[in-house]
C-alpha cells in the first residue's frame, strides 16, 4: 500500500494512468479498457462520452474496485486518488475489501450506477439510509439529518418526501428508487461522484432537476464529477472537459467547448451528428455507419478506422495514431492531424 504525503498538485484529485482492463472469457481475452489515461480537478466535471461497449463503466468500476473476479487490471496501470490532507493512495495496490478502499467507496469517491437495484439496502428505510450518510459526512444533530434526508429527496424529485423518507426501497419504483439512490450518494457529500448515465431511464423534466442538483452540490462543495453518457448534448450542460472513448481507448480529450465547437476526430463528429436535436424531431437521426467491432476482434491500427469515412486505406489499419496537441487543452489521436 503506498500511502505518501507528498503532493505535486493540491488540484488533482485523482489520476488514472495507462489502465488496461481485461475480461477472461470462453470466446477469449476481451480487452474492455486500453490504456487510458485521464486526470480530475477538485471541483470539476469530466464528461466520458462514447457509445455501448466503449468501456465507460468497466474503468469507472476500476477506480472503485468493483470490477469482477474475471477482470484484470494490467499491472502498469496506476490509479491515484489524492485526499484533501495531502495523502495519496494509489487504488490499484490496495485490498478490494480493505480499510482504506471501504474510506474510499464509503464516503470519498460516491457512485451514481447505470442499475440502480443492485447497491440498496432492503432493511433499511430510505430515510435512514440518507440520515447515515449526513451524520456520518456532516456536523448536524439527527432531526437536522433527517430535515437534510427530506430535502434531498425532494430535490432528486420525489413527491411526498416526508411520507416517502420512512418507506423501503421496494415500497419504490424503479425510476423513484434510482431517484432515491442519487439522494443517499448525493448526502454522503463525496469529493468526486462518478455518475454512470444516471438519469438516462429517467424522464426529461426529473433529468434536468437531477442535473440542477448536481451543479448545486458541486458549487456548494466543491464537488468533482466524472459524468458518463452517450449522449454528447447532455455533457454540453454539465461538463467542463470531455473525453471521447470508443473500444477502449481515449480518441480526444477537450473542453466542452471545443469538444462540442470544433470536434477533430471523425467519430467525435459523427457523435455530434447522432444528437437528437429538439427541432429536428421529424428527422432521421443520422447514426453512425457500420457496426462497432466485436470486443473479441478489435481491429488493428486506429480502432474507428473500420467505420471512418475520412480513413486513409494503408495507413489508419495498420498504423496506431499518436497523441496530437489542438492547443493547451485539446488533444487528438487521428492521422488526420499528425
Ligand atoms: N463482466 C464482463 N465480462 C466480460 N466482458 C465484459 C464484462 N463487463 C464488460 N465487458 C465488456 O467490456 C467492454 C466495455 O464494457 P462497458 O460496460 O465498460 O461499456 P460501456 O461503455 O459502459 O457501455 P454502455 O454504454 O452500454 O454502458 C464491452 O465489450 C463489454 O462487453
Ligand atoms: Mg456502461
């Protein structure tokens, strides 16, 4: 375990270098994650955007050690969680059910799931649930806890939220009880919250309020956030940097602005093209052509150079893109700009 005082940069919260991600399977080695890198600033909100299967919750899951028994996490890869005391602690070296990884998941790094059902207790009422959190995270009396509970769920949008606070989360439906699960993770007041498409089985108008609170906790404390979607106009409202992902790997990396204004790569493109645009309702929406390759078949070279249009035949199939600078703060991994 290395646990060190040593501190480069107070900003950094946490730093994700080379990770490799892969699956043991009878098919075969699926390699889900391929070497990303990323890094997070207190207070700020990463978008990861990229469609099904790019590995967007299997690297998300390696940051809180939640990944299966079948996975394995290459051991060159580093991922490294800066406390607000100056500690650091790398989580790949640390015990799965171990102390330090149990202060992590209980309390620092909170996490919102694509399936909800799976991380509520059944003995406990919601209510409780909440107040456990607040008084575990924050200096208040337990009514003040409670009064804290009922708020919160009527923030995530829960109707009757002082009858609701002393029910079970199977007294809930299922969009009420991811409700319910953002408010308990939400209470614990986490450093970093990483959100796997939390709102997408939600409808619009509950999205737009849980996005709200969001940006509300984040600016009352200070709160990072790594935000998980396919969709690149939900990160426009919420996320000061984006990272691309597609099979794996990290295809450009930029502000919201410039991933959203001037985006390089020719799947970050297409991505832009596949938003459903409100006025464009009576539309196609244009999908992105061909499919996305079996995990058990990556392609070599540039990993999109299977559906690229703009692809340069002898080059993106057999060459790997290196990383290219946009500017400061925009970079590309295409030979389109190499
Ligand atoms: N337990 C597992 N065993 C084998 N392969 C897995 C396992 N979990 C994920 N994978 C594979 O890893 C790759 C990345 O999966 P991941 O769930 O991270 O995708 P994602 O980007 O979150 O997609 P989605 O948008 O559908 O949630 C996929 O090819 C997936 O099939
Ligand atoms: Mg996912």
């Amino acid at each position: 375990m290395d646990i060190g005082t040593e501190q480069i940069d107070w900003d950094t919260l946490l730093e994700v270098q080379d990770l490799k991600v892969s699956f043991k399977t009878d098919e075969g080695i699926i390699l889900a994650v391929n070497g990303i890198s990323f890094s997070v600033q207190r207070g700020q909100t990463l978008g990861i955007v990229g469609e099904s299967g790019s590995g967007k919750s299997v690297s998300t899951k390696a940051i809180m050690q939640l990944l299966p028994r079948t996975a394995v996490v290459d051991k060159n890869s580093s991922i490294t969680w800066h406390r607000e005391n100056g500690e650091t602690v790398e989580i790949t070296q640390l015990k799965k059910g171990g102390r330090e990884m149990r202060r992590i998941r209980g309390g620092e790094i909170g996490m919102i799931f694509q399936e909800p059902m799976s991380s509520f207790s059944p003995v406990h009422t919601i209510g409780n649930q909440i107040i456990e959190a607040v008084l575990a995270h924050r200096q208040v009396s337990k009514q003040e806890a409670r009064e804290i509970a009922i708020d919160m769920l009527d923030k995530v949008g829960i109707s009757n939220p002082s009858v609701r606070v002393d029910q079970y989360s199977f007294e809930l439906s299922g969009g009420m009880r991811q409700r319910a699960m953002i408010a308990v993770t939400l209470s614990m007041n986490p450093s970093l919250l990483i959100a796997d498409e939390p709102t997408t089985s939600l409808d619009v108008t509950i999205q737009a309020q849980i996005l709200e609170l969001m940006n509300q906790l984040r600016e009352e404390f200070n709160m990072a956030v790594i935000f998980i979607t396919h969709n690149l106009g939900v990160i426009a409202q919420v996320a000061d940097e984006v990272a691309v992902m597609y099979l794996g790997q990290i295809l450009e990396r930029g502000t919201a602005k410039e991933i959203i204004n001037q985006p390089q790569h020719p799947y970050t493109q297409s991505l832009l093209k596949a938003i459903p645009r409100l006025d464009h309702l009576g539309k196609r929406l244009t999908a992105i052509g061909g499919d996305i390759p079996s995990p058990l078949e990556r392609p070599g070279g540039c990993p999109f150079h299977t559906r690229c249009e703009q692809a340069i035949s002898g080059v993106c199939d057999t060459q790997i893109p290196t990383l290219t600078p946009i500017s400061n703060t925009h970079t590309v991994h295409c030979f389109l700009y190499e």
